[in-house]
C-alpha cells in the first residue's frame, strides 16, 4: 500500500503547532467520559513581551498554576490529516493520501509540580462571649 503525503501550502507558509507537555496526568470529571474533544482545560499565556523569544509560559487549570519554558524539539514533527482517494480502478485503486495541515517545532514544557492559587482559607472571627459563673465555681452551702 502507497501512502502519499502532500503540502499545499508550502514550508515557508505551513502554521506552526507546539505541543503542550505536562508531568503527570489530568483527569477530567467523571461527567465528561470519553467526550473530552473541546473541552476547557486551562488558560495557557506567555509572560514573554515577544513570541519568537524562549519565554516563559503560565498555564491555569483551575486552582494551579503551572510555570513552563519553551523548548525547541531535536526533529520537527508534521501535523497530518488522512484522506482517502476513490480510484477510477476499482477497489484495489483505492489509495491513503496524508495532507500536512501543520508542523511542530516547539514544546511548552512544564516539568515543574503545580502553585496553589488558594492557599488558606479565610476563617471568621468567634465574638467572646461574656464569662459567666459556672456551677463548679460556686461553693456548695450545707
């Protein structure tokens, strides 16, 4: 079986993808088993003035902070989506063409344990109640 591979857009004019990588694991709520596609994580941002810079990144999920680097990978990875070719030949004709929609040169790399956002919860004041004589202080008279 032939795979071909295609870019229309040419190397220069490719958008640019990164990859997330964060130590551990994230798990959604039971409510949304299975359906995690364009689900709300967190919000990544830069903290660096330019984007072409190594920075630093924040990532928020929820109530911790994650602090990352951006990392050049070794070798570029392609971003790819499968299609398939309907041939004049019959079904042997048939053939798998990949389109490259994007190509990765960067990671944000998290590698460290997350910040708590919320460290202590307030707690209230009691008001002093006025002291009163309790039973045990008043000497029995007999």
């Amino acid at each position: 079986m032939q795979i071909q591979v295609r870019c229309e857009c040419g190397e220069a004019a490719c958008p640019e993808w990164a990859v997330v990588e964060v130590q551990g694991v994230l798990q959604p709520q039971p409510c949304f088993s299975g359906r995690i596609q364009g689900l709300h994580i967190g919000r990544l941002c830069s903290t660096s003035s330019s984007p072409s810079s190594k920075g630093a990144y924040t990532f928020t999920i929820g109530y911790h902070e994650l602090a990352g680097t951006r990392v050049t990978l070794k070798k570029p990875l392609l971003v790819l989506r499968k299609k398939k070719n309907d041939g004049q030949g019959g079904p042997a004709a048939a053939q798998v063409e990949l389109e490259v929609i994007g190509v990765i040169r960067h990671k944000i790399l998290f590698k460290d344990r997350p910040k708590a956002l919320i460290s202590k919860v307030p707690v209230k004041e009691k008001k002093a109640l006025p002291s009163v004589a309790t039973p045990s202080a008043v000497s029995p008279t007999s």
